[in-house]
C-alpha cells in the first residue's frame, strides 16, 4: 500500500504554559491539516511524538485514497 505523502510545516508554537504546537499535512484527495499540542514534553520528544502520529495519520487516509 503506497502510503500518502506527509510533512511537518509551520514551525512550533511554543506557549506561555510550556506547551508545543506543531502543525503538519498529509496530502490525500485533499490535504489534511494536522494539529497537535504537547504538554510536558521537551521540544525533542514532541517532535518525535508527532513525527509518529503525522505518519499513522497519512495511513490512515491512504487507506481511503487507495481505495478511491
């Protein structure tokens, strides 16, 4: 199964509480902004951690696309 391509973009939003937003897209029938925010996590781990989640989610949707 070809999975969809997918990045991160915008950079990291960092928050007055210590909180990290990311954004990234996974491009599919359309693209799919994805969002996350991290709470306690040093900038490293969150990166890592969306990394994983921005690649199940493009998956996910591939599983979708492929069959469209």
């Amino acid at each position: 199964m070809k999975i969809c391509n997918y990045y991160v973009h915008g950079g990291v939003e960092k928050h007055h509480n210590g909180s990290f937003t990311m954004y990234g897209t996974v491009e599919g029938i359309t693209n799919e902004l994805v969002k996350m925010t991290y709470f306690d996590y040093t900038l490293e781990n969150a990166c890592k951690h969306f990394k994983k989640h921005l690649r199940k989610k493009a998956e996910e949707i591939s599983m979708f696309v492929n069959q469209a």
